[in-house]
C-alpha cells in the first residue's frame, strides 16, 4: 500500500480515538453505576474500540516511514495498548473471571471476531533486531563448546534386558521374510495374467463405424464428468464450502508480494531514522552558528534592562533566579518588576504576616465551611450513600498520553502540507522550531552564568559605597546540599549486597547457558496456537452456566497478561503490574508451547526452574541463593525476560515421595521473596504450567501465581479448525475423500498434541508422495488416535471444579449469588434496603424524643 493509504488510516484511528477521548474525559464526573451488567457492556464497548483503533495505530506505525510521524505514533500506541490492559483489569475486577465473552456487543457493532483480534506489535522485535542477533549469537556459540547434550537420553534408549532385544531382531527379520514372501506371490500372479492374455486369440473385428461410435461415446462422458465435477468444485470455492487450490509457485502470490513490500518499507524506515539523526545534529550546529550570537546578545541586553528597570522600582538591584527554579526563564515571562521582586522576597522569606493572618482567616472559613457540611450531611447522609453506591472507572494513567498524542496529531499533522515530500522524509522545519528551543535553553544557561557574575560585580560596587556586606545565603544552601547527600548515604544503605559484583553479565549469562537454566526456544509463534472464538459465551452466562473458555480466548489472554506488557517498557512501567502467570489444564493443550510463543514474540530470555532441571545444581542454602541471585540479576540486565516452571504444582504439594530427586520444595520460600521485588521497571514474568494444579496446596500456589489461565480441551469448531491446519502444515492435501467434519465429530477429547502426533504417524514421506495416488482419509487417523488416551468429561470437570475454589472463582460465585438474591440487582439491592431500615431508625429515635 501506498503512504496516503497509511495516513488516511492513522487519520482515522485518531478521528475514533477523539470521539472515545470525550467520552473519557467528560465535563461533568459520571455518576455512579448500580447495574454490573450496564457497567460491563459499557467496558466491553470501550474495550473493543481501542482495540479497533490499536489494530490501525500498530499496521500504520509498521509501515509509515516518515521519522516524526513515527514518534508521534508510537506515543498514541502505546497509549492505545496500556487503556486496554486497564480496562481488562477493571472488568476481572467487575465479573470476577478472567475470561469475558463480548459475542452480544460484537453484533451490535456489526463486528466479526477476526476484525477484534489483538495484534502484537511488530516493533517489539524489529526494533532490538541487532541485540537479539547479537544474543543468538552468543548463546549459540555456548552452546557448540559445549558439544551435544542427548548423551544422557541416548544411554537411557540403549537400557533394554537381552530377551527384549532378541524379541526385536525377531519382529523384524519376520517382516523382512513376509516381505519377500508377499513380492514373490504377487510376481507368480502376474507371471499367470500374461500367460492368459496369450492365449487369447486377439480382439474381435468390429465395423470402423461402430468402434468410432463407442470411443465417442466414453470419450464424451468422460469430458462431460471431468467438467461437471470442475464447475462443482468451482461452486464450493465460491460459496466458501471448498477451499482454493494452493499455488504452486508461492513467490508470486499477492501475500508474498505484500510482505515483500512491508519488508522493504522496514528497510526504508531504518535508512530514514539515520537521515533524520544526522539531521537532528546538523541542523542544531547551523542553528547555534548563525543565531547563537544574536540570541546571546538579545538575552544579555533583556536581562540588563530588567536589573535596571528593578533597581528604578524597588531601589536597589533584584536576586538572581537559581538554576533549580529555572534561572531567567522566570524573568522573560510576562511580569513587572515589582511582581518579580515580591516573588523572590516571598521565596527567601518563606511568606510574610499578611498571609499568615489572612490563612488563619481562610482555615477558619474552612473549619466553618466543613461543620456546616457535616450538619447537612447529618440531615441527608443517606441519600448521599445512596449516590455514592454503585461502580466507578477508575483513574487512567494512558489517557493523558493518549491525549498529548491527540493533540501533537491535530497541532502538526492534520494541516500540514507535504505534497513537496513525496518520499516522506523528515521535516526539517519541524526540527529547526524544535531545535531553536534547545538552542535556547544552552546560550541561557551560559548567559546566567555571565549575568550572575555581573550581578555580582554590580553589587559590589554598591555596598562598597554603603559599606555593606551580604554573605548569609550561601551556608544555608551549603547545607540543604549537605542534607540532601546525607540522605542519599542513607538509601544507598538499604541496598541489598551484591554477590557477583566483581563478575560481568557476560560470565554470569555464559554460567547459566552451562547449567541449562537459560533455554534456547523453538521458533513458534502465539498465531501458531490456532482456535476458534467461542459464539455462545454471552448466551450461556446470561442462563447461569459458566461456560468453558475456547483456545481463542486462551491467545487473547496470554498476549494481555504476557506478550503486551513485556514488549513495551512504557506499558510495563504504568499499566497494572502482573509478576506471574498459571497456565493450568490437561495434557497436550500447548502449554509450554504458549511460554515460548511469549518469548519469541518479545525477544524474552527464557530461564527454566522447572525442578526436573535444577535437580543437582546449585545445591545446599547458599546455591539456592546464588541461583536466585543470578537468576533475577541477569534478567533484569537482559530484560524482557520470562522464568518458566514446568509442573509448578508440585512445589506446593503437602507430601513429596522421598524417591523423588527432583525436591520440587525447593524454591516454595525463596520464590515468593524474590517476586515481592519485581517493581514497574522490571520487566520480568513468572509463569508456571501445570496439568495437576487440584494436587497442590490451593492458598499458597494462589498467592504465588496472581493470574489462573485455565486451557480446556478443544471444542468442536477449534478441532475443526486445527485438523484442516495441521495436515496442510504438515505437507497433506484436503480433498473431498477427507471428510473433516466427521473427524472433528468424532476426536471429542483429542487435544492438539494429541492430533499432531496422529498426524506425524500416517503422513509420513512415503504417504505424502503417493497423495495424487491415494488421497488421505479420515479413517486413515483412527488407528493412531485409538492408541492415545483422550481427556474424558470427568477431568475436564475437575478442572473446572478447581477453578471455582480459587480466589477469583470465589468472587464469582458471590456475586452470582448476590445477583440471585437481589433479583439482578447484586449487593447494591441489598444495600438500599438496610439504608432503608437505617433512615426508619432514626426517623423513629426523633419521634421518641
């Protein structure tokens, strides 16, 4: 697409994003919302507009390559990302549950579940491309001095008793001979064909006029089937019931040629960001060059006429600004002399008797003020209960952002005329409005030096002639200064000790690729966790079934809690902090698979404390702390970074059986220490996977994992959906003789490692070159998906079972309860009616009075 397209699309995210700013920012404070359900739908809303207008900021900060656009975009997308991560958490903290279902607003907006689907920014690899290279890099080269490392898993392969192996040799040289056996029968029989077909005497002779008839004739049913069966599967492509047929050449397609482009844009934007650097240097030399002097020259004559325009008025010359309060900056601002004069003499004296008096008269105001208030509130308390009830949005910490940004787009971009930058590089008036500023700022500094010193000679020369001498100020500063260091001695203190400070991150980084505590990931991507959106949320929450949630939703909320904050520090620094995820559910659903798409999608380390892995390294207490230790200090260094924990449910368990190696206990003390450290700035991430999470102590693997992501076992459209993927993407062909629906019908149970290990059993190379032969069936997988144990209903329920018993769950349940009780009306229902009783109380106490 062309810049204008690009454009016009910011145009349009901002033109959303002003209508959303007024409903954000009204005149009047809204009141109070009683109905939880009114309060959802009006989040659910907002929520699905910012991520509308997340999905047009992201795909316009990708691809315009102008570098000033580019700053202020990625100010607004930020912005844009840190409000949904907000309003998520407002609305988990109103339903209770960290799954929403939003099928009924999409309707109303006219929305499919494609057009509110969250993208990750691409910005959160492109922009550390060289770092994350660099780090490959390195931890490859580790990785090879250290040689292969199977060796253990081969020697574990090789542990079989004598009679096995003689078992083996004989299943094998069996079907060697059976082999042979069928190739020799199937020769005789062909040997017996030939000679049948010699002894036939030859075809019968026929009239040329009937054997043209009958050629004719299978000829065109053949041509007549050959083009009905094409117009049929024409049809199905049209209507959608039939997938195209795949190019065989992929280069040319418009998908690739597209990525082709936006790759080259990327190109582009990089080579632009340098022009523009160079630029920003260039520029600011030229300024300071030829209007340094005037300016300098403009500010000394201001500043003297200002000492002399002071000194006519107060008689005597004024105190020069302090650097901390902004020197003369202060003094070019609009005010007379007098009014400077009387700020700085306030400043020094720390305000006069008039104010003192004229406070005490205004805190007694305000005392009076106050009583009154009371009394009336003594009278109306109740209905000022009453309005204060209900649910409110909380404060933002974006919207501001989101504002300037706002503003910089309407300021600058909305009426500029850039027909002459048909390539879109950077505006240099722009740079010299903004330049000219910092160009200003310096020659001042340097100008208040100068001044202060001539101020200083000019008051001399004064009290030489008074005989006055003025030298009080300077100790009292001396020891603010002195104050302000000592308390600097004392946080330094609190510090906690650092155990590896005479080593460098490299050494410390290197030592924990050696141990296996840094774990190189596969290349997987969070799109390669396929699902589809679950339609009947809505409709099954408003019957009182809590409905099971789909992969889809699973994806949505890894990419809220794990990939958005950890890609953007801005993001991460501001919007409501979450340490650590729990990602439970059965066998085979991509858990682990959904923490390496966290770190391939934010260029994360990934630091394995699984015990399985620690079991005998860094033992005894003090190993334990130097694990720890090295563990936060280098992801902290080499942020963002993710600490995963495979099984966690085992740290927690009341009993471990003693011919367990592994001491999954291990870090159940040390673990929640560390996590109490991580603040806004680190961008660390603790999550743990788990298959048995009703094994462990409920209260303290809650406490340690503040979200619960429960992964299901796929439903019918995701199953549908993800046999169609996985055999394409594992070389199959979907043709009619595959009957899809029936498969997905009949694998109820079957989760995706399941299906992927069906898959990689038939389609093996042999079975995928005699595809055009033998097309693949759905029959085909039933014999490798017999072997493997599904999920039944019973385990799914208990999963579900656990889930209401956490904190979360618990919430919910209450306030389902409240609803129940109230009618809709949830605990404010019951509120009004002890209000009520309250208000006849006092009522009945006047009477008796």
């Amino acid at each position: 697409m062309s810049h204008s397209t690009y454009n016009k699309q910011w145009g349009e995210g901002q033109s959303a994003l002003q209508d959303l700013l007024q409903q954000e920012l009204p005149e009047e404070p809204p009141k109070p919302e009683k109905d939880r359900l009114a309060a959802f739908q009006l989040l659910a809303t907002m929520y699905i507009k910012y991520i509308q207008i997340f999905r047009k900021l992201e795909q316009s900060y990708d691809q315009i390559v102008h570098p000033q656009k580019r700053r202020v975009l990625r100010h607004v997308l930020d912005g844009a990302m840190g409000r949904i991560l907000e309003l998520k958490h407002e609305m988990v903290n109103l339903e209770f549950s960290e799954y929403h279902y939003f099928d009924d607003v999409l309707s109303d907006l006219k929305l499919t579940p494609n057009d509110v689907e969250i993208p990750i920014p691409k910005y959160f690899i492109y922009e550390r491309m060289e770092a994350l290279q660099k780090r490959e890099k390195t931890l490859g080269q580790i990785l090879a001095k250290m040689g292969p490392q199977d060796k253990d898993d081969r020697k574990e392969e090789i542990k079989m008793s004598f009679e096995e192996a003689i078992h083996i040799v004989q299943i094998h040289e069996r079907a060697r001979q059976g082999r042979l056996r069928a190739k020799f029968m199937k020769e005789i029989r062909q040997q017996e064909l030939d000679e049948k077909n010699q002894r036939r005497t030859g075809a019968p002779t026929l009239d040329p006029d009937v054997a043209a008839v009958r050629i004719q004739k299978v000829w065109k049913g053949f041509a007549q089937r050959r083009k009905t069966k094409r117009d049929r599967e024409e049809e199905m492509m049209f209507i959608g019931m039939a997938p195209p047929p795949r190019p065989q050449n992929l280069k040319n397609t418009h998908e690739a040629l597209a990525t082709k482009r936006e790759s080259e844009r990327r190109v582009k934007q990089t080579n632009y960001e340098i022009e523009y650097q160079n630029a920003l240097v260039q520029i600011k030399e030229k300024i300071k060059e030829s209007e340094g002097p005037d300016i300098k020259e403009s500010m000394m004559d201001q500043i003297r006429q200002w000492f002399i325009e002071c000194r006519d008025a107060t008689g005597k010359f004024p105190e020069f600004p302090d650097e901390d309060d902004g020197g003369s900056s202060l003094i070019f601002k609009e005010k007379s002399p007098e009014e400077l004069e009387a700020e700085m003499k306030e400043k020094e004296e720390g305000g006069g008797k008039k104010k003192d008096k004229k406070g005490k008269k205004k805190d007694k105001k305000e005392k009076k003020g106050k009583k009154d208030k009371k009394g009336k509130k003594g009278k109306k308390g109740g209905d000022d209960d009453e309005e204060e009830e209900g649910w409110k949005m909380q404060e933002s910490t974006f919207v501001p952002a989101i504002k300037d940004g706002h503003e910089d787009y309407k300021g600058v971009w909305v009426t500029r005329d850039e027909k002459d930058n048909f390539s879109q590089r950077h505006d240099a008036e722009l740079i010299k409005e903004n330049k000219r500023k910092e160009v200003e700022e310096e020659v001042r500094i340097q100008v208040d030096e100068l001044m202060r010193a001539e101020l200083k000679n000019l008051k001399a020369a004064v009290d030489r002639d008074k005989g006055k001498k003025g030298k009080g100020k300077k100790s009292g500063k001396k020891k603010k200064k002195k104050g302000k260091k000592s308390g600097k001695k004392g946080k330094k203190k609190k510090k906690d000790k650092d155990i590896t400070s005479d080593r460098t991150i490299d050494s410390l980084y290197e030592e924990l690729v050696r141990e296996g505590i840094i774990v190189r990931t596969p290349q997987v991507k969070l799109s390669d966790y396929e699902g589809e959106y679950s339609y009947l949320g809505t409709t099954l929450r408003q019957a009182n079934i809590e409905p099971m949630p789909s992969l889809s939703d699973v994806r949505r909320l890894v990419t809220e809690f794990g990939i958005l904050p950890l890609g953007s520090p801005a993001v991460h620094e501001k919007a409501p902090l979450t340490k650590s995820i729990l990602l439970a559910g059965p066998r085979g659903t991509g858990k682990k698979m959904l923490v390496q798409a966290m770190c391939n999608e934010t260029g994360a380390n990934m630091f394995d404390l699984s015990a399985t892995n620690l079991a005998g390294k860094y033992p005894g207490k003090d190993g334990l702390k130097m694990l720890m230790h090295l563990v936060f200090k280098v992801g902290r260094e080499l942020q963002p970074s993710v600490i995963y924990i495979g099984d966690c449910e085992r740290m927690f368990k009341k009993k471990v059986p003693k011919t367990d190696p592994t001491d999954p206990k291990r870090l159940k003390k040390e673990l929640p220490k560390q996590l109490k450290t991580i603040k806004g700035d680190d961008r660390l991430l603790l999550v743990g996977t788990s298959r048995c999470p009703f094994d462990g102590e409920m209260k303290p693997l809650t406490s340690s994992y503040q979200r619960i992501i429960l992964i299901p076992r796929p439903d019918y459209a995701s199953r549908h959906l993800l046999w169609r993927r996985l055999i394409l993407k594992h070389g199959g062909t979907l043709t009619n003789h595959l009957d899809v629906s029936s498969l997905s019908k009949v694998t109820d149970g079957y989760t995706p490692g399941h299906m992927v290990t069906a898959i990689q059993q038939i389609l093996t190379e042999r079975r995928i070159q005699a595809l055009s032969k033998k097309p693949l069936t759905s029959v085909e997988f039933i014999a490798p998906l017999a072997r493997i144990d599904p999920i039944y209903k019973e385990e799914e329920e208990s999963f579900k079972g656990w889930y209401a018993k956490t904190p979360l769950g618990k919430k919910r349940a209450k306030a389902a309860q409240a609803d129940e009780d109230g009618d809709g009306g949830g605990k404010g229902g019951k509120g009004k009616k002890g209000k009520k009783g309250k208000k006849r109380g006092k009522k009945k106490g006047k009477k008796k009075k």
